[in-house]
C-alpha cells in the first residue's frame, strides 16, 4: 500500500498538489506528441492547428513509403528500420550483460568506489554529444577497420550505460544482503545465489534498463550523424533527411508510425522480461 | 583571383569541347553503357538535394545503368567536416557543396581535378561558372539570396535591407544562423546599406546590433521558417535563399511568402561545385558522366525550376514558366546588382565574422 | 566476513565486462583531451594551451553562466514534477493506467526533436494555439514570446530531461518500506509532515542522483537551444557545435568541451558530497 505517498481519498492539499504537478508533467511530457498526432490525421495539406477535416491520406504515404521502393535516400526506410532495430538488440543485450554484474559489485562494495565508479559511468551523459561524435569519427576512421555495424553499435553502448547501470543500481538498494545469505545457508554457491535469488529480485530495474537502452538507441541521432555510412544507416538519419525537407503531415505520420514502433517494443521488452503484467 | 582562374581553365575546356563536338554526345539515351558502375554522391539534406535525386541521378541511372546510391544528409559544412575526418578513405565518389567547402578541401588536398576533356558540356557554361577551387570544382547551379517578406504585410515587395529596421516589425524578423554563408552576406549588405563597400564590418555590426528587438529567430531551419511564415508570425528577413521555399513561393495565398532579389544594396550570388575525392571508391568514367549531366541543358532547366537555383548553363531549356519567374536568377541577370563574393576575402573574413555576428546578435 | 561481501578479486571480475564496454568512450575522451592542448585548430599537433586561452572572453564566460543557469533552473522544475509523478505511477492500481502513464513520459525520449519542435511551434509560437486563444478572450494584444528564447529553452529541457528523472525515483519510492510511512501516520503525522519528515529524507540519495543527472544532461544540450531557443540562446553545447562545424576550430570544440565537462564533473561531486554528509547527520 503507497496510501502515505498519494492517498486515494481525502489528504487535501497534500492530494490536490502532487496530483496537480502530476498532470503539469504529463502534459509537459504529452502536448507537442498530441499536436503532432492530430496534425498527422488533418485533411489537407497545409499545417495551421487544430485541421480543418481529418483523414487518413498520410498514412497512405507512409505505407506506400514502406512497401515501394525507394530512391530519395542512400538505405530505404525498411532497410534503416531493420538496421536501428538490429542495433538497438545487440546494444540492449551488451549493455545489461555488463550493468548487471557491475551494479551487484558497487552494490556489495565499498561506499566510497561505489561513488567514484557511479560518477565515471555518469560522464557518457556530461558529454556533448557533438564533440564525442567527431570524436568517435576521427578514432573509427584512423582505425583503418571496416567495423561494418559496429561503428554504431559501440557508441549506443558507451551512451546507454548510465541509464542501464542506474537503473540496474536502483533495483540493488531494495535487496538485502541476507536474502542471499540465506540462499547460501541452504547450499547454493555464491554464484549460484546471485543467479537465482539476487538477479530475479533486480528484474523491474534490469527491465527499466533494457527499455531505457531499447529506446536511446533507437532514437538515436546526434553520433549516429557523424558515424552511419552509406551501407549503415539508420531510421533517426532517415528521418532526418526528410524533416529537413519538409514538414508535411506525412511526416507527422512517420513520426506517429515511430512512436506506435517504440511502444510495441516496450511492450514486447514488457512481456518477454517480466511476465505477465509486472511493472509498467 | 577567381576569374584568372577561371580564364586559364577557359582555355582548356575550349579544347574539350573541340573533342566534345568531334564524337558527338558521350550520353545517349537508352545507352546502358554503365551497367553494373556505381556512384556514390553526397548532397544536401534539404529540398536541393531531394531535387537533385529526382531530376538528375533518377535519369541518369535510367540512362546509363548506373546505380547512384544518395547519401542525402547534411549541409555544406558538416560534409567538409565528414571529408575531413574520413581523410583519405573517402566513401563518396561526388559531392555537391557551396563554393567555400570546395575551397577549403581542395586547400586540404583532399580532392582530385576532375579531367575537362571528359566534361563536354562546360563548353555551354558560362566562362565565369565553369571551374573553381583551383581546378578542384566544376560549377553546378548558383545558389542566390535576397529578402523573404510576408506577402500579407507587404503588398509590394520591399526594396531595401534597411526595412528589417522599421519598428514595425519588432519580434517579427528573421535572420539567417551565424554558420551560413548567408550570415556573411547579411554582414556584407548591411554595410552597403549604410554606403559602404561591404567590408566594412564594424559599421555593419554596430547597425546589426540595433535588430535584436526585432528578431524572432534565426533561420537555423527553413521548415519551421514556413510554418512561422504560415502562421503569419514572421514579416520579414534575410539575407536568405528562396531556393529553400519553391513549394511556397508558388502559392503565397496559402504560405505568405514572397521573396525578392530587386533591392537596393543588390542580391547574393554564389556558385555551387560538384567535387570530386582524391582516391574515390568508384570509377573515373562513370563520375565523369555523372558530373557532365549535371550540367546538361535540360537538367540545369529542371532543376532551376525545381529549386530556383540559377542555372549557369546557357543553353539551359526552361519552360516558360521558369523563364518568367522572378525568383530564378539567369545567368545574363548577373548584372551589377548581383553581389558574387571574392572567395579569398571571404575565406579571411569568415572565422572573425562568424564569431562577431553570433556574438552581437543572441 | 561473510561469503556475500565481495573480495577485490571478485568486485574486479564483476566490474571487468562493464569496463570494457565503457573504453572506446575512455579512448574517445583522452583524445578530446589530447586535441583540446593542440596547436593547430583542425587536426592534433604540437602543445598548446592556447584553444584554451581563446575560450576566456566575456562572450563564451556568459554561455557558461546561461548553461549553468538553466541547467539549474530546469533540473529544479524536473524535480518538482517528477516527484508527484514518481508517487501517481507507483500509486496506480490498474496495470494499464501504469503502462499509459509510463508511455507517456516516455514520450518525449522517443519522438523526433524537430518534430516535437514543431509540436510546440503549433502550441506555443507567436500565432500558435494559446496565442491564439488568448488573444480571442482578449486577454492579450500582442502575442507572449515562450519560444525562441530562454522560457523556450527551458521548457524543451524540462521536457527531454524529464523522462530521466522519473524513473529512478520511482525505483527508489518503491524501495521506501511502507512500515516507516504507516508508523508515522499511526502516530498522527499529517501528510506533508510525513513528505518532509519521512519519505524526502529517505528519499534524499536518490533524489540528489537523478537531479544530477538530469542537470548534467541539460548542460551539455545542444539541440534543445537551437530548436526552440531559435539559435537566440547560445547554451555551450550550441558554441561547440559552431567551433565544429561551420569554423572548424576543432581544439576550440575540445577545449570547450573539456570545459564543459569539469564544470559539471565539479558540480556531481558537491552535490554527492553534500548528500553524503547530510545523510551521516541525519542518519547518526
């Protein structure tokens, strides 16, 4: 019960204001998606908000976009959006195979490298991510290496890392040390314990990783732009030539298409990991 | 400097153009002669670039059997920054880009000169637009700027830099971004506004600082510029390119916008390259007729149409419509109001003004 | 010691993997550093502090103090909405209001930044729909300007960065054991008594952790100011974008850059200093 936290009758003020800013954040966070969205639905073919009519015309254009074939970009959209989600697995996979064990040992360690090692995890986020981009540029290219994919994936790893170790840290602090302890009592091996005791226990925060990894990298942009080539590209770059372009509603609709892609794939992340119906 | 240049390279494209009429079109239609042979090309993000799939690698490809794989993102000074990180592992074959990009890779020795003798329709070009950057670029379209009005405010076009000033249109004013070429321009005019020669930057600067209450934004991104346009929040602004707002232009009921190029103080013209990168992936013949279709009589005609960049070839065929139109600038309009930039005195004043326009400005 | 601490060895076999996967960016900074003391502009050679010297102008001291500044400010407003959000998700009943909710914040990680750009411009822009609306109640004469400077700014930062926030608080309010909230409820504790006495406290590491990370995110935006803040609002990370690109004053880009990162380096460590002496207080 969370009664202390929001209670679900009376409290007050106390109520009205967390429900308050509550909805300020949700509105914060929805508005331009809900403009873009209605816009994406309009009738014609010039912007002006709320549209005049509704249809469903640009979303035709997006479906002929997939299905034809297509010539104004270096990668068709289907051939970018296979490439992001290629990208966005293996990085999802890497990045919590080395955040779970880390966050275990900052966790049981000592305090003072525990805050050390959680800073220098944080710096990919400090970054200026145009400076680290031509940064990655100049390494990959004096490296003399055709790294093929890999030349995006290895950047999305180093960025998603402080979300996936801070979220895999956060599902640590509810874990006490004697749940393990007593796994051990009863015969496991340490090991043994961590596998089946401490790293069920941790499934919500590693899931909130994999989602945070899932979806940063494939969204993506700013090193993308410095590193895709003509045979690797991605969606965000896709897109991006277009946006530039134009912003008519058959964009709008692409990005309509974008958002409902990234939902199901939470949802899938959601399922496969967790379950039925755990977390979000 | 420029046009010494380009009057010894003059004399080399005659002789090409001798061998040109000698084996009479290299490129005939229906002639799968490229089968197999990829291009590689990099170009702009914007509609410019997205014109030029369509009018120029679409019939090529048709044309030759070539396969022209587009990498369509990026505005001049990020693909210099591209070719120079990627140093001597180029993966493009061609690059269409503003003069000062061209520049400076070829100062970089980052290109090769295209051979002439395979280029045969330079011998239409106009002698001033045919080669630059020391032999590195062969001109491609000319790229103009003037001012972007409000046809709602305005019901004539306004006629001079110094209307940006009026009051009027306080919070209503576009600039374009201190990383453009435009920025320079805008520098350059304001300082002719005042009866200067253009070089005179303090004096520009001084009077720039006066249109902070003015500006809304700076032009980072035509899109938007449109839906501002659209919404009837912007008045006026420039030094800009029409060439961004084709679709616009054509239907200023719907969008607001005019654009005009007959102002006082003159119009901005630069001239845009095809360049070509030392050690490119792909072959020599195939790049070569890439580049020469660039410059065809009905390409230049479609894609000034298109995008309302002058085309530099003279026998460039328009329809009549394009003919017309106020917003593509022909060749023979070059005239005293056309403001082409000495690339060196650019290159010497581009870094300080760059610094100073941003810095007076936001 | 009991067998669940971990010895050295083990801490450095568990660290190892994670190590490795952060080198290519351990590379990537050193050869930031490395340019940023380089004599020429645009490529590595010779040693020179001069990249630096060049930063030290009024002009680019005020991009640190705006960067800063809103960065401050904006981490500020996150937390004040993150936290109620934080407490409505993990207070939901239904499974499906949770995962709406969730999408939800999501959302602004996900969409395109030009397009929600867009979305605001619609919103917000001097013609936009308030505007619009505020004008038809006659409320206003000339259009409010919320975008193409600072509040812009703002608001797009709160916006990308709030999503960042959200998540671990919910993580750390679902550690906070119910016991703790019930025993002081029990002894008559009124709601905000109980926000400020027991859950901030607890609360407190986590809460410094994701405001940190949400300011540091901020600091070092770049698209954020040139969408919305109409290129007017010269953050740093829109100054290192010039240098690199248009100017190609590359040990510029990585001085600033270096800057940039000790500044916000700096302000980490103060502020999980400052938590870490406030927790031994309250905590002895």
């Amino acid at each position: 019960m969370r009664i202390a936290l929001l209670p679900t009758e009376a409290g007050g003020s106390y109520r009205l204001t967390i429900l308050l800013l509550a909805s300020l954040g949700v509105l914060v966070s929805a508005l331009p998606v809900l403009v873009v969205t209605i816009m994406s639905f309009s009738a014609s073919d010039t912007s002006g908000f709320p549209p005049e009519g509704y249809s469903l015309r640009w979303y035709g254009d997006v479906a002929r976009m997939f299905l034809e074939e297509d010539t104004s970009s270096a990668q068709s959209v289907v051939d970018s959006t296979l490439t992001s989600l290629l990208i966005a697995v293996i990085v999802m996979g890497i990045s919590t195979a080395v955040c779970v064990p880390l966050a275990y040992a900052l966790a049981r360690g000592q305090r003072r490298v525990r805050a050390g090692m959680e800073l220098l995890f944080t710096l990919p986020l400090v970054f200026p991510l145009v400076m680290l981009g031509i940064a990655f540029l100049l390494i990959a290219e004096s490296l003399a290496l055709d790294l093929g994919l890999w030349r995006i994936a290895i950047p999305h790893v180093v960025l998603v890392l402080p979300f996936v170790l801070r979220n895999c840290l956060s599902a640590m602090n509810g874990i006490s040390v004697e749940i393990e302890e007593a796994a051990i009592s009863l015969g496991a091996s340490p090991l043994r314990a961590i596998w089946d005791v401490v790293v069920p226990l941790m499934r919500a925060g590693i899931l909130a990783g994999l989602i945070f990894a899932l979806i940063i990298s494939f969204n993506e942009f700013t090193i993308t732009f410095f590193m895709y080539t003509i045979d690797v590209s991605t969606l965000p770059i896709w897109m991006y030539s277009r946006t530039v372009s134009s912003l008519d509603p058959s964009t709008l609709a692409l990005s309509v298409f974008i958002i409902a892609a990234d939902v199901l794939l939470i949802v899938l992340v959601d399922r496969l990991i967790a379950g039925k119906g755990n977390l979000f | 400097m420029t046009y010494s240049m380009t009057r010894r390279s003059l004399l080399k494209t005659s002789a090409g153009a001798a061998a040109a009429l000698a084996a009479p079109s290299i490129l005939s239609a229906g002639d799968m002669m490229f089968a197999g042979k990829e291009v590689r090309l990099l170009t702009w993000s914007d509609n410019t670039g997205l014109a030029v799939l369509e009018n120029i690698a679409k019939p090529f490809e048709e044309m030759t059997g070539a396969k022209v794989i587009a990498d369509r993102t990026g505005s001049t000074s990020e693909m210099v920054a591209k070719l120079r990180a990627a140093g001597d592992k180029p993966q493009y074959d061609l690059i269409t880009l503003a003069g000062v990009g061209a520049v400076e890779l070829a100062a970089d020795g980052l290109l090769s000169q295209p051979d002439l003798n395979q280029l045969p329709n330079l011998a239409d070009v106009d002698p001033r637009f045919r080669t630059g950057a020391d032999g590195h670029g062969i001109g491609y379209l000319l790229w103009t700027g003037g001012l972007i009005y409000n046809t709602k405010t305005f019901k004539e076009p306004p006629k001079s830099y110094a209307e940006m000033w009026d009051a009027a249109h306080s919070g209503r004013l576009f600039l374009p971004p201190s990383t453009w070429t435009d920025a320079l321009d805008t520098i350059y005019a304001t300082d002719r506004m005042m009866g200067g020669d253009g070089t005179n930057a303090e004096a520009a600067f001084a009077k720039l600082a006066d249109l902070r209450q003015n500006l809304l934004t700076f032009g980072e991104n035509p899109a938007q510029l449109s839906e501002l346009f659209r919404s009837d929040a912007l008045d006026i602004g420039g030094v800009y390119a029409p060439a961004f707002f084709a679709d616009e232009l054509a239907n200023p009921e719907k969008s607001n916008m005019g654009a005009t190029y007959d102002v006082e103080e003159g119009f901005f013209a630069d001239l845009m390259y095809t360049i070509m990168p030392k050690s490119k992936p792909g072959a020599d013949d195939v790049v070569h007729a890439f580049m020469n279709y660039t410059l065809d009589p009905k390409v230049q005609g479609v894609m000034a149409e298109a995008v309302l960049n002058g085309p530099i070839n003279q026998k460039a065929e328009m329809s009549e419509a394009a003919k017309a139109s106020p917003f593509i600038v022909k060749p023979e309009q070059l005239n005293e109001k056309a403001i082409v930039h000495d690339k060196s005195f650019i290159a010497d004043v581009r870094e300080q003004w760059i610094t100073q326009y941003q810095q007076t400005l936001s | 010691m009991s067998s669940t601490t971990l010895t050295q060895k083990q801490a450095l076999a568990f660290a190892t993997p994670a190590f490795i996967a952060l080198l290519p960016f351990l590379g990537a900074c050193l050869y930031i550093l490395r340019f940023s003391l380089s004599a020429e502009k645009g490529s590595i050679d010779g040693v020179s502090l001069q990249a630096y010297r060049d930063l030290m102008t009024p002009f680019f001291g005020r991009s640190v103090w705006l960067t800063l500044k809103l960065a401050f400010v904006a981490s500020a407003v996150v937390m004040l909405l993150a936290v109620p959000l934080a407490f409505l998700l993990t207070s939901l009943r239904s499974a499906a209001a949770r995962r709406l909710l969730t999408v939800t914040i999501l959302l602004p990680m996900i969409l395109n930044l030009l397009v929600q750009a867009y979305g605001w411009i619609l919103l917000l822009g001097p013609s936009g729909a308030l505007n619009t609306l505020l004008k038809t109640l006659g409320l206003i004469d000339r259009p409010l300007f919320l975008l193409f400077n600072e509040t812009g700014v703002l608001l797009g930062l709160i916006q990308t960065s709030l999503p960042l926030a959200v998540f671990p608080i919910v993580g750390a309010v679902r550690a906070v054991s119910p016991e703790h909230l019930e025993a002081a409820s029990s002894l008559g504790a009124g709601h905000w008594r109980i926000l400020r006495d027991v859950t901030l406290p607890l609360l407190r590491p986590p809460l410094v952790g994701a405001a940190s990370i949400v300011f540091a995110f901020n600091a070092s935006a770049f698209a954020i100011p040139l969408l919305l803040g109409g290129r007017r609002v010269q953050m740093m990370g829109v100054a290192i974008r010039d240098m690199i690109s248009p100017l190609f004053n590359w040990s510029g880009a990585a001085a600033a850059g270096t800057v940039l990162i000790l500044l916000t380096v700096l302000v980490l460590v103060v502020s999980a200093w400052l938590v870490r002496i406030t927790t031994q207080k309250t905590g002895g």
